[in-house]
C-alpha cells in the first residue's frame, strides 16, 4: 500500500526491481534509448537521478512486466478483481450478500476523501519548463508528458464522482506553443473528456482541467482503465491503491494531493494549435493536426518529486503491460455486455486498434445441415459498435464447433478462419467510417473503413504450406514468400496511385488465373519487403494490418459484385507504404551509440542487457 510514488520505488529496489542511474542523461532522445533497451530485456524500472537540463529524477519501466505491476499491486489485485466482478455481474451479491460484503466494503472505503489542509504538491509551485523535457523520438514535435492523468469535470454536474481521468497526450513544448502559458492535449474520439468540452462550449465557459503526474501507481493505472458504467477511475484509484483518492481545490481546479506534479488550466472554445508529430503505439509517428490548447493556471512540484514516463513504439512496448493488466481485470466484461460473444482479441501486435480476434456463438439455424455465419454477423456488429472496439478496421470471427478456439494461439486462430472461409460469402465491408485517430492508412483523420470476416462450418480447404508454383516468377512481383499456411507475401512495385494499383491487380489476378488458380492460399499480401513480412509473425500482423485500409486496399483474384456483395477467390491486401501514411519510427544511430556508456562494465545498467 504505497501513499506515493517514492514509497513504491523504494519497495521496487528492496525487492531488486528497480536500477538507479546515476550518470547524467539528456531527456532529448537518450533517456528514451535507454528506457527500449531496458524494456527489450526485460529489464528493472529504471530511475534517472540525473536528468540533463531538470533538477527533478524521473522514472520509467514501472510496468515493463506483467510480474513487477503484479508485484506493485499485490496486497489489492485480488479485492479489485472481485469487485469489478460484481459490478459486471450484480446477482452474484444478491445470491450470496455475506460472501460479497467484503468487496463492497472495499469499494465504499475507496470513495475520494476531500481535505481541506495544505498538502505537499501544492505548496511549491513550479513553471512548466522546470520538468524534464523528455522527447522520445528524432521527428517529435517536442516534449510530451507521456503517462499523464488527465482530470476534468461534468460541467452540468460538477464534483469528483461526476468527472473523467484519462491519459492523453500532453505536448510541454515544441510547435506554437507559448512556453509557460500554453500546452497541447491530444485526445482522441470516444473520450469522457471531449463530452465535458462539449458541455462547457455549450455553456459558453472554457473547461478546467487538472493533470496529475505520477502519485501511486494505482492512479496511472486508473486513468487507463475500461470501467464498468457508472464505476469512477478515481474509486478505482483508490481501491487499487489500498488508500482512498486524497484530493482538495485550489481556484476552483481538483489538486490530486499524492500526485507528484499538478498542471492546471483551461481549454476554451474553439482554441487549437498544431500538435505533433508524436512516435505512438502503431509504430508510426501520428502526424501534426489541430488539438486543443490547455492555458496554463498554475504549475505545482512536491517537494522530491518524480516524473515517471514511458515510451510509445512499435509494439510490444510497456503499454502492453498495461493491456494484459487490464485484460485480466476486466477479460470477461465484452462478455457479459454482448450476448454470444466468447472472447474478443485486440491484436497487440498489431497496434491493438487495427485488428481484432474473436469467437461468438452460431445458434441461429442448428436444424439446418449446411454450417455458415448467421449469428457471427450479428455479434460482428454490436463488437463493431463497442466502445474502443469499434476503432477497428480488421475483425476475423468464427465459433468454435467441434474443437475449442484460442484467440491468443493468433496463427492457429487465423489458420482455422482461412481453412473455413468460403471468399465469395464471407468478407463483410464497412466503408467511410471511424478508425484510431492515430492510424493514417485511411482516408483522413478519424476516417477509412472496416471488413468483417466472418467464417464458420466445415473446412473446405487445405492450406499451403509452401510458395505455390502459381505465385513464382511472375512479371513485377518477387521474392514470393510463405508467411504461415494459406498465406503468403509477394512484393511489388512501389505504390505510387490508386489508377495504378488498379491495373496493377487486373495484371496479377489475371496472370494467377492463366497458372490455374491458387485453391490452397486464400490470402496473398503484396508488400515492399516480403523477407521483412514473412520473417515472422509479428511482423506480418503489423505491417500487414497497419498498412492497410480494407475498402482501398483488399483487392481479390477474380473479384466480382454480387447485389453489392464483394467476392474472389483469393484476397490480396495491399501492404505497401503509400505516399499518405505516416513515417515508421527509427532510432536515431547516433543516440543508440552514446548510450552504450550506460551499459558498461561499471556503469549503473551493466548486466541489464
């Protein structure tokens, strides 16, 4: 039960989590470097004592592995668990009310707790260019606060049960930004924070907001926290925490009493600033666009105080700790909120939003003989109308009929859709609608489509599991390469316009159909670099699904309309960088080599790597 951050470091070191660096390290790039370093290896939370430019220490791999978040949350994980449980699942206390009154005991004793007395954050106050300006990429905008909790309120109901923590992108520096007075917040749709902006654009006053850095552990978490309706992340700080949310106001702004830093300002109508470009969890930087601008009241610093940060990349990164923690919080709420769905996967690989996994029931028509989705379509659309779930533009969905399904085995998952995947019936568009404000393979910002395939019954086919002899040695299209059965990668031509892709797969599904067709491989993906895609599987759910739109970018052998239906006989996603995507994030060489000073032998990461 930690009251603040330094409580938790201190245990981490005890329990040999944690590494102190002593030696000095610029924020700008190497402190990043190093942080990746460590996360590949599995490494220990690291603490920076000596950050170039700041007189505040900073930390970061807090949550690296599953085994150290577990660690830090060890003495509430369990009673968390079980409340969120019941408030999925309220029969459960009903049934049994003295089994269940524990939990709801540690729920009450979780409420925010009002003080009214000075507390250690707010009695120095500090200016914005006194943190650590921490940038992360070469191409980023600037400095960003990348693991902030964001703190608004319900202007038509004001307090703390009325109000919304989230973590969204805080840019310190860089762009227009006045240094001081202003600073960037990035949030995307489907956010509680837009709604409040909303209420008080409608009411004609700008919005108060808070953001709060660092505190427990517990608060981070919180503010990325899925909760059941009506459940507030700041109870559930609390109750993760072992210790109820402390918090006060000072000019009307809600001070979080254990946080570490506080920001407070106002965002009023209309007011927004370029933003960006920022590395983020696609592996891509999200590019420069109009956000709103948060003018800065007040700045407040406790005395030794920790910035904690992260770095956002191609995944795997320390986010997706935070997804596995989530994940075993809340696993079965889409569950209990969809009827007939069984499990449904976010790809982390990737980049979460892009592609889902999922399994879902198929009781519709059991009398009748022949197998095919019914109720599957049906599931697909309330999953793609569910919260974040419906920022994806990739759904693959089965039920499991005569053995059971793993969304998590992802190879074995997809191999039994492609086996069973009848191509002139079962792939599903959504064209002009809402992707991840961070994917720039659509149309424009927010903007680009979806496909659902939805695949059940008997297999019907056998899967390749080598380069067919009809994909070899065709005019423009290489280094034909199997990625997994049924699937395999061919490169092409760089992608230069939609006219030209257009002959390009008139050429191609002709010169397939010429070799006597592809029965075996119902999945070819054109890319730039087919030894890159097909060198494992991460990679190919990466590029592939981050590097595709589905209604520009799925093309087909043979494909025809039927009633509007799109069909083939053999799917060709479309892979390639275009000219409208954003740049892949690459280290600086430079960077990487300064580094390696760290992981000397008598330096403070020897023997991390």
């Amino acid at each position: 039960m930690y009251r603040n951050l330094e409580d938790c470091l201190v245990d981490l070191e005890r329990n040999g989590h944690l590494v102190r660096i002593r030696e000095e390290v610029d924020p700008y790039l190497e402190m990043a470097a190093i942080h990746l370093k460590a996360y590949e290896a599995n490494g220990p939370a690291l603490l920076f004592e000596n950050v170039k430019g700041s007189k505040f220490r900073a930390v970061s791999n807090l949550f690296g592995t599953i085994e150290r978040s577990k660690f830090i949350f060890r003495d509430t994980w369990r009673a968390v668990e079980n409340v969120i449980a019941l408030r999925n699942d309220p029969m459960k206390a009903l049934k049994n009310p003295f089994k269940h009154i524990g939990n709801g005991l540690a729920a009450w004793k979780a409420l925010p707790a009002k003080q009214s007395n000075s507390q250690p954050v707010s009695t120095h106050e500090i200016q914005i260019s006194d943190l650590p300006f921490i940038q992360s990429w070469p191409m980023d905008g600037g400095a960003f606060v990348t693991l902030p909790q964001v703190y608004s309120e319900d202007p038509d109901k004001p307090g703390i049960m009325n109000s919304n923590l989230g973590m969204y992108r805080v840019q310190l520096s860089g762009n227009d930004y006045e240094l001081n007075k202003e600073i960037g917040l990035h949030y995307q749709i489907h956010r509680g924070i837009g709604i409040h902006q909303d209420k008080a654009n409608k009411r004609g006053e700008p919005l108060k907001v808070s953001c709060f850095i660092g505190g427990p552990p517990a608060h981070t978490l919180s503010a990325v926290m899925p909760l059941p309706e009506g459940m507030s992340e700041l109870t559930f700080a609390g109750m993760l925490a072992g210790r109820r949310f402390q918090y006060s106001y000072i000019d009307g702004y809600c001070i979080s009493n254990d946080a570490d830093f506080v920001i407070t300002g106002e965002i009023h109508a209309g007011d927004t600033k370029p933003e960006g470009p920022f590395g983020d969890h696609l592996g891509y930087y999200s590019l420069t666009h109009p956000f709103p601008v948060m003018k800065v009241k007040k700045v407040y610093a406790k005395p030794n105080a920790i910035f904690p940060f992260t770095v956002v990349g191609r995944p795997p990164q320390e986010d997706t700790s935070f997804g596995a923690l989530i994940h075993e919080l809340t696993g079965d709420a889409i569950v209990k909120e969809i009827p007939g769905v069984k499990e449904v996967h976010a790809v982390d690989a990737a980049g979460v939003h892009p592609l889902l996994f999922a399994i879902g029931s198929e009781r519709y028509t059991p009398y009748q003989q022949v197998k095919q989705p019914t109720e599957l379509l049906t599931i697909a659309n309330r999953i793609l109308g569910t919260g974040q779930l419906s920022l994806a533009k990739y759904l693959f969905i089965t039920a499991e009929d005569k053995q059971p399904l793993d969304t998590h085995r992802e190879e074995e998952f997809l191999a039994y859709i492609l086996e069973r995947l009848d191509l002139h019936r079962d792939i599903h568009f959504q064209t002009n609608t809402t992707i991840d404000t961070l994917d720039y393979s659509g149309t424009g910002l927010n903007s680009g489509s979806k496909v659902v395939i939805a695949a059940y019954g008997d297999k019907c086919r056998e899967l390749c599991t080598e380069v067919p002899e009809a994909l070899k040695d065709l005019r423009s299209y290489t280094a034909p390469r199997l990625v997994m059965p049924g699937i395999v990668a061919i490169q092409g031509p760089s992608f230069t316009s939609n006219e030209q892709v257009a002959r390009e797969m008139n050429e191609l599904s002709d010169a397939i159909r010429e070799r006597g067709g592809l029965p075996t491989c119902p999945m070819i993906v054109l890319c730039d670099d087919s030894a890159f895609l097909s060198a494992n599987l991460s990679n190919f759910l990466w590029a592939t699904f981050t590097r595709s739109n589905p209604s520009h970018d799925i093309h087909g052998v043979n494909s025809y309309y039927a009633n509007k239906h799109w069909a083939c006989d053999n799917m060709i996603i479309d892979a390639r960088m275009k000219p409208h995507h954003a740049p892949p994030l690459i280290p600086d060489p430079t960077v990487e080599k300064n580094i390696e000073r760290l992981f000397a032998k008598g330096a403070s990461l020897e023997g991390v790597l």
